[in-house]
C-alpha cells in the first residue's frame, strides 16, 4: 500500500483503486502487473498533487489519465497476453501438451473489483483487447467501458477527438465477435442452475452428464498449454483423459472471475487425506449451455484468488 504524507490525498484518492485495478487489467491483461501499474499511478499522481487543476478535470478523470498513460508506458516491448484460442490452430484432443512459453492472459477475482466496474472484464473481451493496438486499447475502454465523452478521452491520449473517433471505430470492428459472447448470456439465476449442474457433474467424473451442460460450439482452452478444441465430441474425449490420470474422487468450490461463474477443482489420488488444488475454471454460458472453459492451472494464477492448496475430505 502506498503511504503518503498527507493523509487528506489519500483519502481523496483511494476509492477510485478497485475500478483503476479493474482498468490497468483490461489494458495489460495481467493482475499483477495491473496493481504494479496503480501504484505506480498513486505515487505518479501524489508527486504531482500541488500540479491537479479541479477546474480542468475531475480528479477521477485526472487518475485515468494517469493510470492510462502509465500503463501504455507499461505495455511498451511487451508482448500480447492473449489465451490459446487467439494465438494458435485448434488441436486435437488426443495430441500431446505443448506448452507456450508467452505471457498469458490472467483472470481476475471478482473479489478485487468492486461489482460496478465488473463491466468489460468478460475474458473473452479481455483477450481481445489484447489483440489491439496498445492505443486503440485504450481509446475502446474508455469510451465503451467507461463512457468517457470523445474530448475527455482525446484529453487523457494528449490527442485529438478526430483520432479517437477513428482508432474507436477500428478497435471497435475487432471486438465484435468477442462481445457476442456477452449478449449470449442467460439471466443470472440460470447461469447459476448451469453452473451448480456442470459442477456436480464434474465431481461426480461424470462425462456424459458434463457433455449434455455443453453448447454445440463449445470451447476448451488451458493455458500455459497450447492445445485447445471445440465441440462437446473434443471436450469429452478430453474429460475421460483427465479423469483417467487423475481420478475420480474430486471437490469443487464455487469462484467467481472476470464477472463470471466458475468453481476451483481439487482432487484426492490416494483415496484419503485431503484434496489437492487442481484447476481453477471460468465458465462463459448461453442458454444452450456452457461455451467456453478457461482452464488455469497455474499456482502464481490460482493464488491471487485466495485458494488453498488443500482441502479437507
């Protein structure tokens, strides 16, 4: 936590933290580095306190300005966090594991967002974002996330509103198909009937049962691992592997991510003791069903969610 000699700008400023994280993480797609960036943006922005002019700008937009124009600065030589399915060819569910050795997109817990700025942080949003121009990024959240005005976006670039009209029109004809996967989503109370249906399917190592949750043009992705299939066909054939090295004998606990539904697996291979931490998934939903599966494995990734490694039996 940053700590600043005057006590007053610190209360003026550290309510704006949870929607400056939840910006610098759809600009750079990782949560670590997004809470690197809003430090940074504190203590930027504490320098400079004597220089804020109420009269030009709000002190919200004044930090966005700051936090986005760090982050650009973060982003330069840096490459894209994206997830499998944006980067390589589909694979078949029988093929070995590859592992990339890139940087991946990151999720977020929905505990370090407060809800209102949850908007826009969907993954598959969030990855293509990253497939944008660092400055199309930006003009693209701040206007569609954000809903600042053209000027106050072109104030916080230092460019003009004939460049933010234009880069918005781009980046938004790029996300496109990444959006539809929002208006798909059933109402919340039937996201969460799928959610508790798919997790106790999972427990149970049930295949079938987890195959009928599936839309026809389901999505499995598992990054740092390259492979990634469609369709419920692919999807069970990989189930029955992972249950096949694994077990049988799981436990799952509800998470939620990226304004999302999704649930941590933990698994027991010895038939006692406790179950050891697994996965962490985050499910997107239509009303047909489960159509993306991120699949995190990774213990830098499961522990910003607060996970345990075990859990009792």
């Amino acid at each position: 936590m940053t700590t600043y000699d005057d006590p007053g700008f610190a209360e003026q400023v550290e309510p704006f933290r949870g929607e400056l994280v939840a910006h610098c993480y759809r600009m750079l797609g990782s949560v670590q580095d997004a809470e690197d960036v809003v430090q940074e943006t504190y203590l930027r922005a504490w320098r400079a306190r004597d220089r804020y002019d109420e009269q030009r700008a709000s002190l919200r937009t004044w930090l966005y300005r700051i936090a986005t124009n760090a982050s650009l600065t973060a982003l330069r030589g840096q490459g894209r966090r994206t997830l499998p399915s944006g980067l390589v060819p589909e694979r078949d569910p029988r093929s070995p594991f590859e592992r990339g050795e890139v940087p991946w997109l990151q999720p977020i817990a929905d505990a370090r967002v407060p809800g209102a700025d949850r908007t826009g942080l969907r993954l598959a949003f969030v990855a293509a974002l990253q497939h944008l121009s660092a400055r199309q990024r930006a003009v693209l959240i701040l206007r569609d996330v954000l809903d600042f005005s053209a000027a106050e976006t072109a104030e916080i670039l230092g460019t003009t509103v004939v460049a933010v009209n234009s880069a918005l029109l781009r980046a938004r004809a790029s996300v496109a198909p990444a959006d539809e996967e929002r208006l798909r989503e059933p109402a919340e109370r039937e996201q969460r009937a799928w959610v508790e249906q798919y997790m106790r399917a999972f427990a149970a190592a049930d295949v079938d049962a987890i195959t009928r949750l599936l839309a026809a043009d389901v999505v499995m992705e598992m990054p740092p691992m390259l492979n990634w299939f469609t369709g419920p066909d692919s999807y069970a054939v990989f189930m029955r592997w992972v249950f096949e090295v694994n077990g049988t004998d799981w436990r799952t606990v509800p998470v939620h991510a990226n304004g999302q539904p999704g649930f941590a697996a933990y698994v027991r291979r010895d038939g006692r003791g406790s179950y050891h931490r697994h996965s962490l998934q985050v499910l997107a939903l239509s009303t047909h069903g489960v159509v993306r599966n991120s699949v995190f494995v990774e213990d830098d990734v499961l522990d910003t969610f607060g996970l345990p490694s075990t859990v009792s039996g």
